[in-house]
C-alpha cells in the first residue's frame, strides 16, 4: 500500500526530483515556484545534497551546466522572465550534450510582476527549443500526481538522450494541492555516463574534453545529422498524449495543463447533458504527437484549442491537422474576469462546446 | 671546449615569435631560417655558446624547444 | 692512469604531452607560456588525475581543450559559476577555471564577485590582455586610458568608459576570499615568481580556505598591434603601473 500524502504542485516537483536521486539543484527565487527552492533548501542537506542559491537564473543554469558535468542528476526551476535569462547556458547544454532537468512553472508574460497571474504563454517559447534550431523534450503536467511522475521521467529522459528535459508547470498547477501516491518508478534501463568529467583518473589517465560549439567547428553537417536522428529517437520513442472519451466524439477540444484541467470538468458536464464531447491532452508539448492528434481530429471532424494565450498551442494543432478539419479557438479572452485571477473556467468551455454543436 | 648545452627546435610548431631570441642569455639563437610554413623561425645559430639553461625551453609559448644539457663527471 | 671524464646528456626542458599541439594561439600569445606553466604546477602537485578545467569563452577554451586533463569550454563570463557548482558536487576533485579579463570584468562579474562573496573553493586564473583577444580587440573594463581599440578608436576616454578594472584588488577584501594575485610572464624571473603565485592558489583549494585568483597580464600582439618582443616592453612599460604585480591577499588559515 503506497504512502498517500496532501501535497502541493511545487513540493511535488522538489520531492520527485530527490525520489529520482537528484540531489543537487541551483535556483534564483522567482513568483511563483520559490518553494520549490524552499523545500530543497530544507530537504539537500539532509541527504548530503546540495542547494547553491545563485546570483541570477542565468548563472542558476550555468551553475546547473556546470554540475551536470559530473554525471550527476542536477535540477535547477525557474518561471518565464527566469527562462528567458536562462536561454544561453541551456543552449549550451543542448549542443555539449549535458543532460539535466528544467523545471518551467510559466506565469503571465512577458513582463515583471505577473507572478501572481497564472498564463500559459510560454508554449511557443518552450517548444520551439534553444536558439540554433535544437530542440529539448516538455513535458506537461496536469496534476500533482503527473507532476511527481513526470519530473522522474524528466531526469529517466535526460539521461537516455544525453539532453536537457524540461517540465512546463504552472502558476495554478505549482500551488495547488492534491492527493500524492508515492509510487516508484521505474523507466528503465539506462547508459553509462563515460562522457561526465571526474578527473581523467577516474577514467584510467584518458582525459576527456566537452565543448560548446556546435559540431567543433569540424564537422558542421556531421553535427546536424547526429542531432536530426537523435530527435528522431525521442520523437519515435518518448512522444505522450492522452485521450479522454474521444471514441465518438463530435468535438474534440485539445488542451494541455490546466486548461485540460478545466477542459475535463467541461467534457464530463457536456458528456451528462448528451453532448459527445472528447479531450485529447498532449503530454508531450515537444515532440508534438502530430499524427496522434491528426486521427482523433479526423474521426471528432471538429477541434477546439482550450489554451489561455493569445495563440500558441493552436498554431501546433493546425499544423497537425493540415487544414482538413476546422480548428476553433478558445484563448485568453475567454478567462472569467480581466482582472489578475481571471481563468478559464469549465462552464466557459462548455458554452463553447454548446456553440459549436 | 666540451659541449655544455643543446637545444632541438621542433619546426613544425615554432611560429616565429622570437621570444626565445630575446630570452637566451648567450645569444645562441636566431631568427632567419625559413621554416615549413614560410615564415622566418628560431634557429640554433651558435650552438657553442649554449649552457643548457632551459629559459628558451620554458618560455617558448609554443613549446616547441627541447634542451639538454651536458653534464661532465670525473669517476671517483 | 687516463682519468676518463663521463659525459651525461641530461633533459632539461621537453615539450609537454599536451592533447592539442601546435596550440591556437597567436605567434607570442603568452597564454602558451602560461598554460605551460600551470600544467607544471599541476604535475608538480600531482592533481591531473582529478583536476577539471572550465575554459571561458574566446582564447582561454583553447587552454582548457589543449591540457591533458579533464576539462569543458567555453561560455563567454560564467566560468565562475561553472566551477562553483561542480566544485559543490564533486569536492574532492580539483575544479579551476580560466578566464580572460574581459569575461570575468563584464559579462562575469556577477558571478566572479558572487562565487568571491561565496567564498567558494575554486581558482580562478585570468588572463588580462586588456582587451576581447578573440573578437578583434575591442575594449574591455581592463584597457587602459588612452588605449586604442577598434570600439575606442580615439583612445580609452574615462568620461565613456571610466578606468581600468582591477579584478584580484576588487575581491581582495571579502572575506571569502584566501588569496588574489597578479603576475606576468614577460620574463624569466616573473614567470618563476607567477609559478609560485600559481602554486600557492592551487593550496588554497586543497586546504579549503575559500577563493583564489591569479591573474596574468599577457602579451597579445595581434591586437596591441606589437612585436612579440615589444609587448615585453608594453607590459613594463604601460601595463605594470597600471596594474600592479604581487600578492594582495594571501589568507594562511581560515577566518573564524
């Protein structure tokens, strides 16, 4: 019987990630995922980890750069205006092949003071990669549980593909609190670490040497084609979605984090009054389940983008679905009120769903 | 007079700098011979005068001077 | 009796077995000099087993990728950053970073003060040529007054960029701080008295008493725009006084 505890989205993110044997994790407080910081701040010490509190999130992610390159299992959490000063060591760590788990709890953007705003408006600026036209795995989350799931997977990731992972969170999913089960997981098997630099005696006197160019200036083509196949891989292999009551379904909204969350709520009422409604959630925000989506589109014959953002998601549902079926939008201008705690809310969709059928 | 020092200058690594030219306290070395890449590099131009002190080799930004020096013993 | 005189050839001086020769370097860069002379210090104290280098970003990666041991280059200013964190997960091993002044007094300078103020257990080498070597020699915070570089083409003016910066004096004073030193590698006598330097941050590090800095001034003759011999006498005669050589700190045991 696994231990069940009340816990809240940010805790689960901390908690996973010791559960996944990361014991060391570099941070700049930031609105609104500081306890995430808080709870390793507590917790590292007592498991001989460390957490290094640094002098920015651009030296977070470099700290973070630079303790993945022992081969350990590092994390460092930000939220979007973090992110956006985190991009150049993270690219970094994407072209030198240094794995290690971000953890992304998006808030209204862009702009300072939206730490208390709940949005979902990085999904463009997360999953189109790091500058220089690499990508890196998203995971989205829509429960506490997922989150304590797929920050583990995140590191499991990671360390198969030799690249950064991340995990997209939210204001709304960062504080709430849910029931956790404290399973284990296990993704498994995974390589050797013979890159990591431990000291070339660790190695029997052969030294190693990692690099932050791009194909080391030798081997550009080389490079690309390396990475192309290796995305190939985690497409072929980690793509995650998930459908809900999509068999015959009339309209299928799509929707990821909260606004699934709340798209569910939405579907279950719809479903009670007759209306065959259905959700497909990506899981993985990249790779895109693209052919999935198309399928379930194709069968619905119609398509609602629940996103609270001006148009991100939307974009990637139309690409997937290449015209043949139409996709309407529900975005931010559907939360309740304009006010800070404005969200978008099941009966909102469902009104949506209502017009549309 | 029995040799004191030596140096072996690698050319393919000696860019011409001149340090060691500067360096050499006795003046064994000078630039004029046209190396493998067509720029004037060091050349042991006087080796007589070398002691085997080793600057040259230790301040070669390149490293491409080896020094030996010869060490005269009476048996007992 | 024919005394006979036995005559030993003896080694004084070879090439290193560094990864990456001929090195990138400029003809009479003296980062060659300098890397020579750490790599001796690291034999010496038999650290290569151990030791993980973090290069910066421009000419100090090419030291980090010719060096026989474990290393990683090169962002441009977070090698402190770098070397703090490994350093937290890997204690035992011998985690330096070397940076040019540019990085380190621009870009860096939060983390070079930050992992100072940390009193993080790390050294940091610095390699001031007063300018961007790579990038073409622009002005750094190190240039002198009067300098010519291609972004002060009349001169560093102190009214545009105020005076040069002095990175072993700043952190000198915090208390995280075990030992910052300047040397040079112009001449013989300075590259021995700079070896020590070298040696004795490397000590701070075993001995845990908190940060080091040694910082190098170096030659850079493509963009001083001297012969390799001439920028010996740059350095005497322009650098020096502007940046002066010694030990500003050198803490024995830790502060309580």
């Amino acid at each position: 019987m696994t231990e069940r505890i009340l816990h809240t989205g940010n805790d689960t993110v901390a908690r996973a990630a010791i559960s996944a044997g990361c014991k060391y994790y570099f941070a700049y407080p930031i609105t609104p995922q500081s306890e995430i910081a808080h709870y390793m701040a507590r917790e590292l010490p007592k498991i001989g980890g460390c957490f290094l509190q640094s002098e920015g999130e651009y030296a977070a992610a470099y700290m973070l750069l630079g303790a993945a390159l022992s081969g350990e299992r590092v994390m460092t959490s930000t939220s979007s205006p973090g992110l956006a000063l985190m991009q150049e060591p993270l690219s970094m760590m994407v072209t030198a092949e240094i794995p290690a788990v971000v953890v992304e709890t998006q808030r209204l953007g862009p702009g300072t003071g939206t730490g208390g705003q709940q949005g979902q408006t990085d999904y463009r600026f997360v999953t189109r990669g790091v500058y220089g036209g690499l990508h890196y795995p998203v995971l989205a989350p829509y429960s506490v549980s997922e989150i304590f799931e797929f920050v583990q997977l995140a590191f499991h990731i990671a360390d198969k593909y030799r690249i950064l992972t991340m995990v997209l969170t939210d204001f709304v999913l960062g504080r709430m609190t849910e029931y956790l089960e404290l399973k284990t997981f296990d993704f498994g098997p995974l390589p050797e670490k013979d890159w990591a630099l431990k000291g070339k005696a660790h190695k029997g006197g052969r030294s190693n040497f990692l690099f932050t160019v791009t194909g080391m200036m030798l081997d550009i083509t080389g490079f690309f084609q390396g990475q192309q196949e290796k995305s190939k891989r985690i497409i072929d292999s980690e793509t995650r979605w998930e459908t809900y009551k999509t068999e015959d379904a009339d309209l299928l909204i799509v929707s990821y984090g909260y606004s699934a969350r709340m798209s569910k709520g939405a579907v279950n009422t719809a479903r009670a009054q007759g209306i065959k409604a259905g959700l497909f959630r990506p899981i993985t925000l990249w790779p895109f389940p693209r052919e999935a989506l198309q399928q379930e589109a194709l069968k619905a014959g119609k398509v609602l983008v629940v996103e609270d953002s001006p148009g991100e998601l939307v974009e990637d549902v139309e690409l997937a679905v290449q015209g043949r079926v139409p996709v309407h939008f529900l975005g931010i201008q559907a939360r309740h009120i304009a006010r800070a705690e404005g969200l978008i809310l099941p009966e909102r969709i469902l009104q949506e769903v209502r017009e549309l059928l | 007079m029995p040799k004191k020092g030596e140096i072996i200058i690698d050319e393919r690594l000696c860019k011409g700098c001149a340090l060691c030219v500067m360096f050499c306290s006795k003046k064994c070395i000078s630039m004029g011979k046209i190396g493998p890449g067509g720029i004037p590099i060091a050349h042991f131009s006087d080796p007589e005068a070398c002691t085997g002190c080793g600057v040259c080799g230790w301040m070669c930004p390149d490293m491409a001077i080896e020094v030996y020096e010869y060490v005269a013993r009476r048996p007992l | 009796m024919i005394e006979e005189t036995a005559i030993t050839k003896n080694l004084v001086c070879k090439t290193p077995a560094f990864r990456l020769l001929p090195l990138g370097f400029c003809a009479g860069c003296h980062y060659g000099i300098i890397f020579r002379l750490i790599d001796e210090v690291l034999e010496e104290m038999e650290l290569k087993g151990i030791t993980v280098c973090i290069g910066g970003g421009g000419c100090s990666a090419m030291g980090a990728m010719a060096m026989d041991v474990d290393a990683f280059g090169g962002p441009h200013g977070p090698g402190t950053a770098i070397a703090s964190a490994l350093k937290r997960v890997c204690p035992d091993n011998f985690i330096f970073a070397i940076q040019g002044d540019g990085e380190q007094g621009a870009i860096g300078l939060g983390s070079f003060v930050a992992a100072a103020v940390r009193g993080e257990n790390i050294t940091i080498i610095t390699m001031n040529n007063a300018c961007y070597g790579m990038t073409g020699g622009q002005l750094a915070p190190t240039t002198p007054l009067g300098m010519v570089t291609p972004t002060t083409p009349e001169g560093r003016d102190q009214e545009m960029a105020g005076f040069p910066f002095h990175g072993p004096e700043l952190v000198a004073p915090l208390r995280g701080v075990a030992y910052a030193a300047r040397g040079t590698v112009h001449t013989p006598a300075n590259r021995q008295r700079s070896k020590k330097m070298v040696k004795t941050a490397f000590q701070k590090q075993l001995q845990r008493l908190g940060f080091a800095v040694v910082e190098f001034i170096c030659a850079c003759p493509t963009n001083w725009r001297l012969s390799p011999v001439d920028c010996a006498r740059y350095i005497e005669e322009k650098m020096i006084p502007e940046f002066p050589l010694g030990e500003f700190k050198n803490v024995e045991k830790n502060e309580g």
